[in-house]
C-alpha cells in the first residue's frame, strides 16, 4: 500500500510534469467546452430537449474520458514502452500489479479532476446547475474511465513506435468522439454514423453522463449503457491482457 | 560461493540458435567479462539472466533463483544497466534517483549515489538534458540505488570519450572493492582486460574461450618479435618465444652485429580475441 501511494505521487508528477501531454489530454476538452459553449451553449436542442451548455457539459466529460483515459493513457504507455522506461521498471522490485494500478488510479484522478472542473466552468459560465446525483456520476465516470483505460492498453498493441503513437491513437479517438455525440447530438446525425455511433462505448458512455446529470437518472436506471459500456471494458481487458508488452519493440 | 551459474544455456528465434549450450558460473565478488563481437550472444544471456527473456533450455540459477521466476525479493538484491538508457525525462537526476531508490527496501542515499556516479552537480538537471555520457552514468545509479550484491552491466560504456570510460571505470573497480559481484559485457577488449577478473569470449552462442585474461593471453597466441635486418623491417610470429628468440641473439652474435630495435611483444587481449573471433 505504501508502495502504491508513492507511485500514485510519481505518475501525477509525471503527468503535470510533461506540459506537452497534460495540454492534450487535460485542457483540450475544457477549451472545447469553453469555445463550443460560448458558440450554441445558449441555444435549444429540439431534439434532445435541452439546452446547449448542460448538453456540452456532460459531453466533454465524455470526450475527456476518451482523451485522457483512452487516448492519453495509450500514448503515455507506448512512449514508455518504446523507450524502455516499463523495462526498466520490471528490473526493480515494484511488484507490476503495482505499477499499473497507480498507473490506472492516477489517470482517473486526473479525469476526476478534469470533469470537477468542467462542472465547477459549466455553472460559473454557462450557468449550468451542479448535478444532484454526485454518486451515482461518480459511479459512472469510475466504470467509464476503468473500461477505456482498459481500451487504451489495449491499443498499444497495435502502435509500433513512440513516434506513431499520437498519429494512431488521434485517427481512433478524434473520430469517435465525434461519431460519439460528444459535441452534437447523434439524433441529428445521417444514418450510417448513427449505425456507427450505435456500436461505440463513447457513445453509452455519454448518454449515460447526460441521464444522470441532466436528467437526474439514477445509475441503476442505466444498466443498458452500463452494460455496453462494461463490455468494452471487459474486451479491452482481455485485449490488453493478451498484448500489452512491457519491452520495446525488438530492433 | 556462486553468484550466477549457467549450464547449457540456450535460445533460438526461430530458425536462428542465438545461444547453443553455454557454461559459465560467476563467483560471488568477481568482476566476469563477457566479450564477443555484435551478433554473438551477449546481450541474450545478460536479458535471460536478468528475468526479460525466457531461455529454450539448460539451467540457470542467479543468486540461487532461476530468474524465470525472480520475484520482488530477488530483484531487491540485482542491479541492472540495460543497453540502451531510459529515464523519465521530465524527472531531474535527483528525483529520479529518490523515486526509484523507494521501490527498494534499503536504498542507498541519493546524494551519496549521484556522487559516486559522478553527477553530483547535475542533481537538479531534468534527465532530458543530460549528455549521452551523463545518462549512462544514472543507468549506473539506478542500478546502484538499492544496494545491489550483483550488478548486471550491458556494455556500459559503449559511446564514452576516453575520459568519461576511465572514470566509468574506477567506479566499477570501486564497486568491485565494495565486494559486489558484477557480470559486464563489453566488445573493447582493453575494457575486459582491465576490469574482469575473468573473461569469456562468446562468439556465434558459444563460449569459445574461458579464463584470467592472463591466462587468455598465455600460451595459444603467437608472440611477436621485431627487429631490424639491414635496414628493413623484420617481424616475426613464435609459439616458442624463447627458443626463436635465442636462436635470433645467437645468429647475430655470431654475426657480430646488433639486432636493432628488438621487441618482443606479448599478445594482448586483443590478439587473442581477434584469432580466436575469426571467421
């Protein structure tokens, strides 16, 4: 446990440490909320009955998960990966589980912090309410960021190189954010990218987030989303399980 | 005591045997060289040794434990320089040392380490700006901090200036002093020389040659005479040094003339490694 609460320490700092990186995953989506937000946050939605900003709000919740958990956590680990950095952490006697875990528990500190923000911005500036179901978004956003963070290592696999690695996570991640429903609503969307947008956790992921903050769902009243949702977690889990290397790529 | 024993040690990737049948065993508080040209197997055993790699057969035992199944308190007491560095580069040398100093139970003091490697003033410095040298130097802290017995080095100077491979080395003799055991792999010979207590040359998976580097240089290798006949350059090779070289006096002697600039060379490591590394 001691050791687990020092690595927690480490991974934050090296997360706020690399500017270059926590700019991506940490502040895109709040500038996103501020830019989109100042654009339609005052503006209807007919079609989901509701207003802009609370829209936006629970949308870049989502879109932060995927960036940081999802995306920020494949390009994080590849770049370790490809420069030896988790080689070297296997020749010391943290125990791997260890490392992980503090890996995984300090990213979603990090999206914690991210969405506290992104409400603390939506009621100060758009004059969204404070959601009432704090534990049940709670809930949601743990199982959120555990089932994309699981999908994230398993993306390593299929990135070869630390230079390809922003290239290869941002050609899955920007698009399915969008496809998603994370800045416009998919009611609105043609056919074949609602078919699309039909099959991808980012989708449940958001319109769960959205129930429960706009709608005051409870989780339980969420257990489809969940569902679709855990599913890719357990997918990504056992992708990750099966290709997530902790040595670089032999020359 | 031993520190590492390995018997019939080997590995392929795919069609290729990597190693074929290595014997080697490292007693505790030796410095062992393991030389070979690229390509001939070192960096496969040293990774097999160290728990990254997984062997195809033979027995291995690393400070009494098959490193295939090395847990935490196993690796508590192993050092690792890996061939190529690799740090947090956001990380200053000081916080490095410090954070991975916590993964050991009794870690050695920061300061103390960044000294003894010789980066005492570059404690504040982000990893990310270090010099080529200088990094190799925290791979040799890291490895350092938590107070290994047994101290894996993969060719730890490879890319130094003169300067930088002489300091890299009185840090290993001081080690060796400390009473660590060290296995290092290197391809210049006079590093094997100077370091190792004992030598192995690997060439193609096998262990082709074992021994001081005294004795390496002892007996097979031709010993060099040169002088100077008429004026022109005369070199020879000799298994039997004493003999040629008697022969050689006793001519000119005779002759009433005198062998100029007469030397008489021992082969150095060098030699040896080369006639015995050729193809």
């Amino acid at each position: 446990m001691k050791l687990f609460l020092h690595e927690l320490r480490v991974q934050q700092l090296l997360f706020w440490r690399n500017r270059e990186a926590a700019f991506f995953t940490f502040f895109l989506p709040i500038i996103f909320f501020l830019m989109f937000g100042s654009i339609y946050g005052g503006d209807y939605i007919k079609k989901e009955h509701v207003k802009g900003a609370p829209f936006l709000e629970a949308g870049m919740i989502g879109y932060g998960v995927a960036s940081t958990a999802f995306a920020g956590l494949a390009i994080t680990m590849v770049i370790r990966r490809e420069t030896g950095v988790l080689k070297r952490i296997r020749s010391t006697p943290l125990p791997p589980a260890t490392y992980i875990a503090a890996v995984l528990v300090s990213t979603f500190v990090t999206f914690l912090i991210e969405a506290a923000l992104i409400i603390g911005i939506g009621s100060v500036l758009f004059d969204v309410a404070v959601p009432d179901r704090l534990l049940s978004l709670l809930a949601v956003l743990v199982i959120g960021s555990l089932a994309f963070a699981a999908l994230g290592l398993a993306l390593t696999g299929a990135v070869r190189s630390a230079e390809g690695s922003s290239a290869v996570v941002n050609f899955v991640y920007l698009p399915m954010a969008i496809v998603s429903g994370t800045f416009f609503s998919t009611r609105s969307y043609p056919q074949f990218l609602r078919a699309i947008a039909d099959v991808l956790p980012l989708t449940y992921f958001t319109k769960m987030t959205r129930n429960v903050m706009i709608r005051n769902h409870h989780i339980w009243s969420e257990l489809g989303s969940l569902g679709v949702v855990s599913l890719w977690g357990v997918i990504g889990v056992v992708v990750a399980l099966r290709v997530f290397r902790w040595q670089p790529r032999e020359a | 005591m031993k520190a590492v024993e390995v018997k019939g040690l080997a590995k392929s990737y795919g069609d290729h045997e990597a190693l074929r049948g290595v014997d080697f065993s490292i007693e505790v508080g030796e410095v062992f060289g393991l030389l070979g040209p690229n390509g001939a197997g070192k960096t496969t055993t040293v990774e097999i040794l160290e728990g990254y790699r997984r062997r195809d057969g033979g027995t291995v035992e690393v400070l009494g434990i098959d490193p295939a199944h090395g847990n935490s308190a196993w690796r508590r007491r192993v050092g690792v320089v890996l061939q190529s560095s690799s740090f947090y580069p956001a990380l200053s040398v000081g916080e490095s040392l410090r954070i991975f100093g916590r993964y050991y139970e009794r870690p050695r003091d920061a300061d103390e380490v960044a000294e003894i490697v010789g980066l005492s003033d570059k404690r504040d410095a982000r990893v990310r700006t270090l010099s080529g040298g200088q990094k190799r130097r925290l791979d040799l802290g890291l490895a350092l901090i938590g107070d290994p017995e047994l101290i894996f080095l993969d060719e730890p100077t490879t890319g130094f200036d003169p300067g930088a491979r002489r300091n890299a080395w009185d840090t290993i003799r001081n080690l060796r002093s400390l009473g660590k055991t060290i296995l290092l792999t290197t391809h210049y010979l006079d590093e094997a020389e100077q370091l190792a207590d004992r030598v192995a040359v690997l060439r193609r998976g096998s262990i082709i040659r074992e021994g001081t580097p005294a004795e390496l240089t002892g007996g097979a290798v031709d010993t060099e005479i040169r002088f100077l006949r008429d004026g022109a350059k005369v070199v020879e090779h000799t298994r039997e040094p004493t003999r040629r070289l008697n022969e050689l006096t006793a001519e000119a002697i005779a002759r009433g003339e005198e062998l100029d600039e007469l030397e008489v060379l021992r082969p150095t490591l060098e030699d040896v490694y080369l006639e015995l590394t050729a193809e």
